[in-house]
C-alpha cells in the first residue's frame, strides 16, 4: 500500500496550495452518461471515457484527481443491481487514474454518501453506524489495492456517516483522508449549515475527531459561500482545509442544465478562498478541465 499521499499533507503544512480537480458527472453526461444509469459502471465499460476525463484534468493543472467511485459503496451499487461488484469497480476505478497520474501528482479515492439515512432518523432511517462502517470500509479497502494515495470522503450529509466514513477508511489502511461535507446557504440567517444544522466550525471539530486529516467542504452554492465556510473552519483549526464548491447554482430549461458561473467568473472569487486561509481548491458540480485551468492559474499567479 502506498504511502504517497502523506506527502500531500507535507507540502500544504510546507505552505504549498495544491489544485483538485472538477466535476464528473458533468463530463460524464457530457459524454452520454444517461440519467439513471450507474457513474460507476463506466469504469468498467467505458473505461477510455473515465480516464480521458482523469487525464484532461491533470493537463489542466489539478495535483490531485479523484477517482470515478463517488457512489461506489455497497449500499449504493444495490441501487443497480451491481452490489456483487463492489470491489472489481473501485479497483478498476483507481487503476483508470492511476495509469494517467503523472510523477508528482496524486489519486484520490472518492468516497460519497451511500444515500441511506441513520436508524436513529425513524421512520425513515434503516441504517447502523456498522453498517455504515462495513460499507465504506470494503470501498476503502478496494481503492487502497487499486492504488489510490489518499481518500476524499466528500458531499456527506449527515455527520453519522461522515464519521464512519472516516473511521471506515483509517480501519482500512494507513492512507490520509480528506472529509468534506454539504452546506446549505440558509438566506434568512445568511449563514451556511448542513442538512443536520450543523455549522462549519461543528463540522470542522466532528470530522477531526473522527480521525480526518483533511477538512473542508464541496459542492453547494458556489466560491462566494465556500468563502465564508473556509474562514468559519479556520477559526477553528489550523489543519489544511480544503474546498470545491459548485459552479454557483444550477439552471434548468427543459431537459437541459447548466450552471451560473462560467471558467473566468468562478475563478474569480478564489483570491478570497485563498485569502479565507484554504490550501487546497478545485471545483464541483457544473465545472470542467477550463474551470480549473483557470483556477490553477490563480493559484501559480499566487505563488510566482
């Protein structure tokens, strides 16, 4: 098992910013994803899409790039029918950015919500924290054998899988983690909470104490909010921080969806993201390649 992403940490403490990647289900819907059908499958038999998209990013300037795993828990593959390959997609999901990482960069093992609430949260909620840890942890485990340096446990809702999430992937094996949850931008209050009303200082404290070594956010509103979130969490610690918030909000019409903010306009706001005390960036939900040239390009302009 590789030890490689510890340098990650090393290089942020060392006062280096790092650039993560965009979004993929855009680029996967770009390339004919179709609604309804399962991310994770590509890896499989689309493999040459998966990991164009992996490649483009690193061109762009990304250090780190995610795998195409963001779903690929047990729980959630059950959705498909496809739980019976859980670990052969998470393998063949790691090997796919593997093979394109090119010597100084990192691969990052996605680790999203397994949309399945607490027991706690009756009637609703059917789920134990074992299971929650039983699922992540076979997840973990196949990313690690596929080659992945670290893990981004990202877009949790709740902090009961969040957590387990965590402790999951330190079960699993000696690689860092990084944990991101959603905020919502509650306009009454003008203030960023999560589903479970928990606030980015909340967050901060429950994901470092669950054994994170990396915190932050990801997707929601946009940079503007990302912002405000990252100068609350570093309030609290002084941990790397890390965010990839949306390209603002989404915009339907029809069938069609897009996003409010364009390459040039998102990139715009990540001086102050920066300035908020955050050491790793990229982009989310509507993004691509071009938003992180243009957010890499802010980051040399900062560092030359």
């Amino acid at each position: 098992m590789t030890s490689r992403g510890w340098e990650v940490l090393e290089r942020v403490r060392g006062g280096e910013v790092l650039v993560f990647d965009g979004g993929y289900g855009t680029e996967l819907f770009a390339a004919g994803l179709l609604n309804g059908a399962c991310p994770e499958l590509w890896n499989d038999d689309h493999a040459d899409v998966v990991r164009r998209i992996h490649r483009g990013y690193y061109e762009a300037g990304s250090q780190i790039v995610e795998t195409n795993t963001f779903g690929g828990t047990r729980l959630k593959l059950n959705e498909y029918h496809l739980g019976d390959r859980t670990r052969e997609l998470n393998e063949k999901g790691a090997r796919l950015a593997r093979e394109v990482c090119p010597p100084g960069s990192w691969v990052a093992g996605s680790i999203g919500p397994t949309s399945r609430l607490p027991a706690e949260y009756e009637p609703l909620g059917d789920t134990t924290d074992e299971e929650y840890v039983e699922t992540f942890r076979e997840q973990a485990e196949a990313l690690a054998e596929g080659g992945v340096d670290l893990f981004a446990v990202e877009t949790m809702m709740f902090p009961q899988e969040a957590t387990a999430a965590i402790r999951a992937c330190k079960a699993a094996t000696d690689l860092p983690v990084m944990a991101t949850m959603f905020f919502q931008f509650e306009e009454l209050h003008d203030r960023d909470r999560t589903m479970w009303g928990e606030s980015p200082a909340d967050v901060a404290r429950s994901l470092l104490s669950a054994g994170a070594d990396v915190v932050g956010m990801n997707c929601g509103r946009g940079p503007d909010r990302a912002i405000v979130i990252i100068r609350e969490m570093r309030k609290e610690t002084d941990v790397p921080l890390i965010a990839y918030p949306n390209a603002g909000l989404p915009i339907t019409r029809g069938d069609t969806v897009t996003y409010e903010l364009g390459p040039v306009e998102m990139a715009r706001d990540y001086p102050a993201l920066l300035d908020a005390g955050c050491n790793i960036v990229g982009a989310c939900c509507g993004s691509n390649a071009e938003h992180i040239r243009r957010i890499a390009e802010v980051v040399r302009s900062r560092t030359t």
